[in-house]
C-alpha cells in the first residue's frame, strides 16, 4: 500500500456563484487521494457535487463554480495555482476525461480519428503517425467493428455503444496517468452497457492507468472500482475499499444505496391475483406509424399482440429501446389507434381510437407518463392538477373537491402545503408522486405505467416502487408496469411480458419467466442485471456471449 | 475522526445522526429574483417618458402642429432660441411641438399595428398549430410567402394600390407583420402540444378548448410577450420607414418619420441639423429603450426568442 | 442529401412565383388601367378599346399575369406609365449600376469586418470588448437607417470635413477620390446599418457552438484556445455564420430604399419609390419582383447553408 499518489484533493471546497454574486457551496471540504494503477469510485445521486469533483482534477470548473478553499494536486503539483497554458499541457497528456455521452461530446464536424489522436499530436507526444497507429491498436482492444478504417468515419455514422467506446480510446490515446470517466456507461441499453464497462476494464487493467470512475451505480462500481468515495450533497459519507464498502456498508446512506439495488428475486413468487377476473385482454393487436388511420401503418411496430391483465394484477412489460413496449401503452390508452385486433376494457371492446371512447371509458384507463417534468404543466398548481380529473370524471367540486386532493397527496405521501405550490417547487421525486396521483385521481381501474422510476435517482425509484406497492395493496388496481429495467420489473410484477422487437417474446408468471428454460433474449436480459458483488462481470460475460449467440441464430440481429 | 478522514487506507465514515434521512436533494436551487440592469431601468423609464408624451403631448404642446411660432419673422430652419427650444423646421414650425404631436401619431399607430398583427398571428398560428395537417399547410404556405416579400416593398405596394391613410397605415402594418407572429404562435403552439402534459390532457379525453386555453395558452403567453416588444420596434420603423419616403402619414400631420423628410433640405443647405435630428433621435431612443428591455428580459429567461425563427 | 437541396430550391421557385402573384394582384388593385393612363382623360372609347387589346388588358385577369410573368422572365419589362415612353428596361439600366456599386461594396466591406468583430466578442464572453460591442449593437439594430445615417453624416461631413450629405450628378466622369466621397456616405450608413445586426448575430451563433459540450470536451483534451476556435468551432460555426450573412444580405436589399432616398441617390430603389408615387405600376411590378426575387434568393441561400453545413447530410450513413 504505498504507491506512488497520482491525484489528491485536500479540503476542496467549490461554491458555485449566483447571478446576484452570493456563492452556494456545492463540494464541502473533500479528501481523497487515487493511486497508481488504483480506480476510485465517486459515488452518489444527482446534486452530490461527484462531477464538480471530478472535473477539478483537471483544473476545471464548470462555468458559474469556482474552487474556494483547498487543492488539488497531480503529482504533487497544485492544479489550483497553474496558469491555462499550464494546464493546457497536463490536460490530455496526463489527466484525460470522459464524459457520460458520447454523442455530444464528439465533434459532429471532425472525422472520428482527427479527434482521438488530435491531443497526444499537440501536446507532442506522438507524431500524428505513431498516434494512427496507436489508436488503431487501442480500437482493436476496445473490441471496435473493423478496427483499421473506423477512424475514418464522422461521429453520427457509428452506433452510441461504439461511439462511448471511441471515446475512452479518445481519453487513453495520450497514454495519461489519470482517467476520470464521468458515468461512461449510463445512457446506454443494459446489454451494451457490459459490453463497455468489460472494454473499459480491460483497458484500464492493461495500461495500468489510475482511474476517478463517477457513477451513481453501485453494482456497476462493483465491477470496476477498488476504492469507494460515497457522496452525499457535497459531502463525503463513506470512504473505503470496494469490497468493505459492498459487504460492510456502516453509513446509513450507503445502506440505503445498497437497499435500493434490488437484485433479482429468487424464481418462486407465489401470484396473488385473481385469475379469473379479466380487466384488459389483448386480442392480435397490431400497430405502428406512418400512412392512414386504421390502413396498415408504413411502419409496424407492434405484432400481433395478445395479452392479459387480471383484476389486481400487475403486469410487467419488459424490452430495450425500440422493443416496442411504450408503443403498446399508448396501443392500450388510444393514442395510437391499431390497425388490426381488438382490446377489450372489462370484456366490452373499445374503440381504437382515444376520441371515439366515452368519458368513463377513459376513466378506467389513466397514463402515467415516464417524466414528470414535462407530464405535468408547469403553469398550473399542485390543486389545478390534482382537482382537474375530479371534476372532468367524477363531477367533484369546490369544498369536496380540495378535501379530496389533500386526501390524494396524503395518498402519494406528500404534505398538504403543497396544494397551492406549483411544480417548479418541487423536486424530480415529487413531482413523479404528483404525476401518478393524477392518475389516481380519476378512480381508474388500469394504471399504464411507462417507466416511471427511469428518469429518478434510485433511492427515489426506490420509493416510488414501494409507494406503488403499498396504493397496490390498497386500492386494488391493476398494473400494465412497463420497464427496460427487469430486477424493478420483477420486484413489483405478478407476471411479465417480455417484448422484443415488436412481439412478445416470452410471457407469464415472474416466476415461470425467470426460471430457466427461458426464451434468449430474456436469458440475455437476466444474464445483463448488474449484481452487486465483485468480479460479476466475468461470470456474466460467458452467460451473455452464450445467450447473444442463441439470439442470433434465431432472429438473425 | 480527522485522521481518518486523512488516512486512505483506513475505512471512513462520516458522523451522522439517526434523525438525518438523507433526502432527495433538490434540483438546482432557483438563481435570484429577476432584477433589471442599468440599461434596461434606463430603457424603462425612457418609454415611459415616451408613452407619456404619446398621450399627453398635444395638451402640454407650445403651439398647435402647424402654427408658426414667429410669425413675423419666417424664415425656415431657425436655430434654437427662447420660444421654439429646438429651432423651427423647413416651413417655421415649431420643431418641439411637433415632435410632442408626432409622438401620439407614431407611437399610436404602431401600437395599433402591432396589436392587429398579434391577434391575428396569435389566433391563426395556436389555431394551426391544433388544427392539424390540411389547415396547417395551407396556412403556412400562404404565411410563408407574405414572408418572402420584404416589410418596405410590402408597404409600397399597398400604398401604391390604395394611396396613404393612417388606417390604411395600421392595417397594412398589421398585415405585414402577421406572418412573423403566425410563425412564433404556431412554433410555439408545436412545442408545447408535444409536450407529455397536453396528451395526458387528450388522454383525459379534454376538448380542444381546455387544451388551447388552460394547457396551451398559459405556456405560450409569457415568450408571446416578451416578444411583443421586439416586434413593437420593427413596426415602429416600418411605419417611421414609410412616412419618411413620404407614403406613410401625409403632410401636414406631423409625425416622426415624415418629421425627418421634410426637413432633408436642412442637410443640403448645410443649415442646422437638429430638424432631422430630433425626429430622428426621437424615434432611436423609444426603440432603443425598448430593445434594452427586451435584451434584458430575453437574457433572463435563457435565450432570444428570436433565435428560434 | 440532393433531394432536400432540389426540395430547397423548388420552394424556393414556388415560394417567388406566390410572391409574383401578391405583387401581380397588389399592383393590379391601382385605380385606372394602363391605357386610360397612357392616353389621358380625352382619350375616345375606340381608341381606349384598340390599346386595350393591344396590350391585352381585355384578357382574363389569370391571362393577363400568364402574359406578364412569361415577358417578365423574357427579360421584356413593358414601358413606363409615368415617364412618356421610356422602356422600363432603359430606366432599369441607367440606374442599376449605382444600387449595385453600393449593396456590393457594402457586402465586401461590411460583412467581413462585422463577422471578424462577432467572432472576437463570442471569443471573450463578458470581456469589455464583447459588452462595448454588444451594447453598441442592441443600439444600432434598434434604430432607424435615417437615424444611422444622419450620425454619419454628422461624423463625416462636419466632423471629419470629407464627403458630401448629399450625393449628386453620376459617376462617369469623377476620379478616384470624388469617387471616394461619392459613395462614402451610403456605404458606410449601410455598412452599420447591418453590422449591427451582423455582429449580434455572429456572436450569438459561435456562442451557441461555443457551449457545446464538444467544446468543453477540446478545451479537456488540452487543445489550444486558437485550434479550439479555429477548427472544433468556426468548422460548425460556419454553416450558420453564412446563413447569417446571407438573410442580412437580404436585408441590406430593403436597406437600401430609405438610405438612397435619403442621400437623393440615383438607384433602383428611389426608382421605385418614385413608381409609387406616380403610380405607376407597370414600373413598381417590375422592380418589386427584382427585388424580391433578390430576397428569396437570398433566403434561399440562407436555408441551404445550414441545411449543407451539416456533417450529417453530407456523409450520411
């Protein structure tokens, strides 16, 4: 344990500086050093000050912030005091950064290599030959399709998962002594997000690079990290190994960090609904975009679809981006009439189109839609929102009307104050509780669910799933709960449908689904679900590679 | 504690308390209250000035538009003196007195315009921007090609065909600024009817005149006003524009732009130039004070409207 | 990527043809038809009736723009109402050269200066510069030409003591320096007249890339400030930087009319000012569609500018 120190902060603090001149801290008084060959984890939720910190080991603050107190050093050096040409030279050459999306961070001007090789050619590194060569070497370590002329190509012409790849060659083509990888694997789908985290860790393991790795991901963290830095608000919680922190948390934030992680259920959940009772039934529904109403669409999304949704039940639907999951919550609500098939609402059919269903039709159905900050308008208050499908449905006003609305916050857990509020007070978690009491609101029989915990941090999605247990339990609705994320899915799920490409691939109980034998792409989803312990990664390699192989031959991807 | 903190390869953990729950940290905390700059304070109070003078001016005017005020002693562009403060202009009038005349004239017509301009973009472009696909093209198309003639060429057909008035003045300002707005409301009006609240709203099963008036309406008032101001400047100087190549308000109405044509003979005979140059000065200063506030307001809320056409 | 250009254009051809028609119709709602004003109130019914049919003012009112589009197109203007029997066409000659010397002139000198001047400001956000700067334009954009342009003329002539307020007699047979002082005036006001608008526009286009996080990423590379302007910037600046300069190009066409009406200079713009207040309409539809097809041309260019800017459109997949 005595290698050599790469990076330290020493009582950093950052306050970031209001239009008015008041400063606000956002980073408190931080210690933390990364060693040589060593990955430190900064882990938190959004507002935890992880990125301002792994910014200011470059030099650099984000417009509008501005280091107060403390250092940080690299080699020993104070980055606080250096000039911009100073820093100019360590940036790219001993420190390089990579951000959490690709997409924006590539020049769409630039071809690909140009910007991969430009920072070791400036800084002198390498001559602009030896840098060709050199990233040609590291596309082939990073598993990158047709290594030799990839390069060659402009940033929209390759796919977001090689584009994040690019950059990390991007980041190491320098040869730095410190990577800070800034969530380098959130916006991608989680199939292709093991595939980078695995090249990443090979690169870094190869190079012996240190690495600052920012996430708010325990279980991707667990993978890749040695050390942990645990944030909260600016503030550091816990600080210790990966594999102490992961088996031995002791702060209660760490905990429920941990808590919030849910690993996959045990096969064996016992159903509770009632089979009989059919709430929604999905009879060879088709649908997709494009030409005229009720004429078969330019583009078919979805492909003759059956299913079943029991009174109380909740039906999980689970696919990547594309699988045509959201298409059919919006199939099911009218917004996208289909062209073939029928849906029945309590064994009456209803109208595909949402404008030829009566009012108490609509009723039964309610959305909730997956970001509550554009589902709710902003220029209403909490009461207008709430009290609106009262009086639309249910011809509640006035006096009756409030008392209703306060006893629907109290329902979502949410203080009464906040019936004259408006939703730029609120926060992300809030807001989402005001967009599902809503839909409570109308007294609804079907809740359709599009992946409403996606866009919040995980202690909150964690919230709102058990919040959506609990209005489960209590009200007796039923769920069309629809999600990319399956261990969220089988959590709150009684059964799950498993969508891919436009069908259903495998539908069923949680359990019958997740016990083997299963269809590959839902052993591929299974086999993707991060686990939180060390050295998951490689087990899960194997799994994957068997079940893309399957998938491949039977649908030829 | 501290050396903990200190020490890396001791496990840390920071002091807490039971009571602490760790909540959800709230989203970036609001920048402070939205407060004027200088120039936009000094905008402020120079359209105030303006709009009083627009009102009040022919009250508190010396002279009526067209009374000399030394009729004994004509002779045209005289210099300030005690009785006519800023001089006489090409036919001995008073230059001041027009000016407070010319202010109601410009101001109000402009102000008129404008207003015709907005009802009509604001109805057709939100009323587009639902309707739908048929409607929509049609009205775009048609939008689109108003917009292909320059505002001045506009302007001279229309007199060209119907001769000069000041209500022909008013509607043909309101006619030709209807497309920029139209174009505004509908870009807008797209915006937000995309927006996940306005389809839960359909969802609910709303008509259409909840979504326009309680979902639509509200988003789409606050960037509509913000860029009255700016479009207020355009026809100012159209309307000033026009008069001053003598098709707007006819003589011997005073007005600001015609104020500056009249009296171009000034330039020529090397006189005093402050005939043009109040005029001229007049109307540079409502603009500019108007554009002054608008930077400032369009500044703080993050982005020019106008950059979105 | 040829589609969307040929799409372009074709809007573009449809876009003037709609605009022929408003100036068509407009022009056509003048009171009294071209041989009543031809031929004065004595005029007999018979002789009115042959004009007519020889000018083919008894077609059909879709005919009659047919036959008026199709000469126009040809290049054959008609002749003057107002000037006795002047072709339109020599009117046009004698004067084009004098609008054109300046909108050029104007473009060669004005545009790069003010482009230069937009680029330093978005260089140094928030520097004195970059205030003086944009403080001087949210003045200037606001304010009228004539108001522009007696500044100048306050500045140059009496200040300066060079030039002339007013701008007389033609350039044939003046040297360099009358030349000088000829021009100097109207050049200049147009010259600021647009880079305020220019600059403004300049800098709020490379600021806008400027912030981009690609930019914020280069200067994470180490590059330097000069390659991160020159090349990661201005190389995704330019597509709208050109669209900039070609809708104030656009502009300086409607510029043009007040300040050579207010310099009393010989163009095509006083010309048609001069149309339209002796009504005479054949002059003002031929002009009007001059300068519009200028202007939609313009736009045009604008448009595609940005649409050929795009490295997406132009190494698709």
């Amino acid at each position: 344990m005595n290698k050599k120190v790469v990076f330290e902060a020493k009582n950093l603090c950052i306050n970031a500086v209001r239009d008015d001149g008041s400063e606000l801290p956002i980073v408190k008084d931080i210690n933390f050093q990364v060693r040589e060959g060593e990955v430190v984890a900064l882990i938190g939720e959004s507002g935890s000050g992880k990125t301002t910190i792994a910014l200011s080991s470059l030099g650099y603050c984000k417009p509008g912030l501005k280091i107060s107190n403390g250092q940080t050093t690299l080699f020993n050096q104070d980055l606080t005091t250096m000039n911009i040409e100073e820093l100019r030279q360590i940036r790219g050459e001993k420190v390089a950064y990579l951000a959490q999306s690709a997409i924006a961070t590539f020049n769409p001007a630039l071809k690909i290599n140009e910007q991969v090789t430009e920072s070791a050619v400036i800084h002198g590194s390498k001559t602009q030959i030896e840098a060709n060569e050199f990233a040609k070497g590291l596309y082939h370590s990073l598993d990158l399709p047709n290594p030799e002329h990839i390069g060659e190509r402009y940033p929209h012409q390759v796919s977001g998962g090689q584009l994040q790849r690019l950059m990390a060659a991007m980041a190491l083509c320098g040869e730095p002594s410190l990577l800070v990888l800034d969530e380098p694997t959130t916006a991608l789908d989680v199939t292709t997000q093991i595939e980078v985290l695995k090249a990443f860790k090979k690169v870094i393991r190869e190079r012996g690079a240190a690495a600052i790795y920012v996430t708010h991901d325990l279980a991707v963290v667990a993978q890749i990290a040695d050390r942990i830095v645990v944030l909260y608000s600016g503030d550091i919680q816990e600080k210790g190994s990966a594999n102490e922190v992961i088996s031995k948390p002791r702060h209660p934030y760490t905990k429920r960090l941990m808590q919030a992680v849910r690993p996959l259920p045990a096969a064996g959940k016992k159903t509770k609904a009632n089979k009989t009772d059919k709430v929604i039934q999905i009879k060879g529904v088709s649908a997709g975009y494009g030409g005229d109403v009720m004429s078969k669409p330019k583009e078919v999304i979805l492909k003759d679809i059956n299913l079943e949704l029991s009174r109380g039940e909740v039906l999980g639907v689970i696919g990547e981006s594309g699988s045509g999951k959201s298409t059919l919550a919006r199939v099911i609500a009218g917004l996208l009439p289909s062209f073939k098939g029928e849906i029945l609402l309590d064994g009456e059919k209803l109208k595909p189109r949402l404008e030829d269903r009566p009012r108490s039709e609509l009723r039964k159905i309610q959305f909730v839609y997956q970001m509550a900050d554009t589902a709710i308008n902003p220029k209403q208050t909490i009461g207008n929102i709430l009290g609106r499908p009262l009086e639309f449905y249910l011809n509640i006003y006035g006096n009756k009307q409030k008392e209703r609305v306060l006893e629907l916050l109290d329902m979502v857990e949410l203080p009464k104050e906040f019936y004259t509020r408006y939703p730029h007070e609120l926060s992300g978690g809030q807001k989402q509780r005001i967009n599902l009491a809503r839909a409570l609101a109308a007294e609804p029989e079907v809740l359709l669910c599009d992946e409403v915990t996606s866009a919040l941090d995980s202690i909150v999605g964690a919230n709102v799933i058990d919040l959506l247990r609990g209005l489960r339990k209590n009200l007796g609705v039923s769920f069309v709960f629809i999600s990319h994320d399956l261990s969220t899915v089988s959590a709150f799920a009684d059964s799950i449908a498993v969508m891919y490409k436009g069908i259903i691939a495998e539908t069923g109980s949680v359990h019958k689904v997740l016990s083997p034998p299963s269809h590959p792409y839902t052993d591929l989803l299974i086999s993707s679900v991060p686990e939180l312990r060390v050295g998951w990664l490689e087990d899960a390699d194997k799994n994957i590679q068997k079940a893309k192989t399957l998938l491949e031959k039977e649908y030829i991807i | 504690m501290i050396s903990d903190k200190n020490n890396e390869d001791k496990h840390f953990v920071a002091p807490y308390s039971k009571e602490v729950s760790f909540d959800e940290l709230q989203d970036a905390p609001p920048s402070g209250k939205f407060r004027l700059s200088i120039t936009g304070k000094l905008g402020v109070i120079v359209v105030a000035f303006w709009l009083f003078v627009a009102v009040f001016g022919q009250f508190l005017a010396p002279y009526e538009e067209n009374d000399l005020p030394f009729p004994d002693d004509y002779s045209e562009f005289q210099k300030p003196r005690a009785g006519a403060w800023l001089g006489t202009d090409v036919d001995d009038r008073d230059i001041l007195s027009r000016i407070m005349y010319g202010a109601g004239r410009t101001i109000g017509i402009s102000l008129a315009g404008v207003l015709i301009a907005y009802v009509i973009g604001v109805t057709l472009g939100i009323g587009s921007s639902i309707a739908g696909s048929r409607i929509d093209q049609i009205l775009t198309q048609f939008f689109n090609i108003m917009l292909a003639i320059p505002t001045i060429m506009f302007g001279l057909v229309v007199v060209a065909a119907v001769g000069s008035s000041i209500p022909v003045l008013i509607i043909t300002a309101g006619a030709i600024f209807s497309p920029v707005v139209f174009r505004l409301s509908r870009a807008l009006g797209m915006e937000i009817m995309v927006m996940d609240f306005v389809e839960a709203a359909k969802v609910r099963g709303e008509g259409y005149r909840w979504i326009i008036f309680k979902e639509i309406w509200p988003n789409a008032a606050m960037p509509l006003i913000s860029d009255f101001g700016l479009r207020f400047i355009y026809v100012i100087l159209f309307v000033s524009s026009l008069s001053f190549l003598g098709l707007g308000v006819q003589p011997p109405l005073a007005d600001w732009g015609s104020m500056v044509r009249e009296n171009l003979g000034a330039l020529q005979y090397g006189e005093s130039v402050i005939p043009i140059l109040a005029p001229a000065i007049a109307i540079a200063s409502l603009t500019v004070a108007i554009n002054l506030i608008v930077d400032d307001v369009s500044a703080h809320a993050g982005g020019k409207l106008s950059g979105r056409l | 990527m040829y589609r969307i250009i040929l799409t372009k254009i074709g809007a573009g051809l449809l876009t003037t043809l709609g605009v022929s028609i408003v100036i068509f119709l407009g022009t056509n709602a003048l009171p009294g038809d071209a041989a009543q004003i031809r031929l004065g109130q004595a005029a007999t019914e018979d002789s009115l009736k042959a004009l007519r049919e020889e000018l083919g003012l008894n077609l059909p009112l879709y005919q009659q723009y047919f036959r008026w589009l199709f000469n126009f197109v040809q290049g054959e203007f008609g002749t003057s109402l107002a000037s006795g029997n002047v072709t339109i066409a020599q009117l046009i000659s004698d004067r084009y050269e004098n609008t054109l010397i300046v909108s050029s002139l104007t473009a060669m000198i004005g545009v790069p200066i003010s482009v230069g001047l937009g680029i330093i400001a978005a260089m140094f956000p928030g520097s004195i510069y970059d205030r003086f700067l944009t403080l001087g334009s949210v003045t200037l954009v606001a304010a009228p030409e004539f108001f522009t342009a007696t500044l100048m003329v306050l500045f140059v002539v009496f200040f300066l003591g060079i030039g002339n307020a007013v701008v007389v007699g033609s350039i044939d047979d003046k040297n360099l320096a009358e030349l000088i002082t000829h021009f100097i005036l109207p050049i200049a006001t147009l010259c600021l007249v647009i880079a305020a608008q220019l600059i403004r526009m300049t800098r709020a286009a490379v600021l806008n890339v400027m912030n981009s996080p690609y930019i914020e990423m280069a200067i994470l590379k180490g590059i330097p400030r000069r390659r991160v302007v020159m090349r990661h910037a201005l190389l995704n600046a330019i597509g709208p930087i050109v669209n900039v300069i070609a809708i104030n190009l656009a502009y300086v066409v409607t510029g043009v009319i007040v300040i050579e009406v207010y310099f009393g200079y010989a163009g095509l713009a006083t010309l048609i000012v001069q149309g339209v207040q002796t009504r005479d309409y054949i002059l003002i539809q031929t002009l009007g569609m001059i300068f519009c097809a200028t202007y939609v041309i313009l736009m045009m260019i604008a448009d595609l500018s940005s649409i050929l800017s795009n490295p997406r459109l132009r190494h698709p997949k």
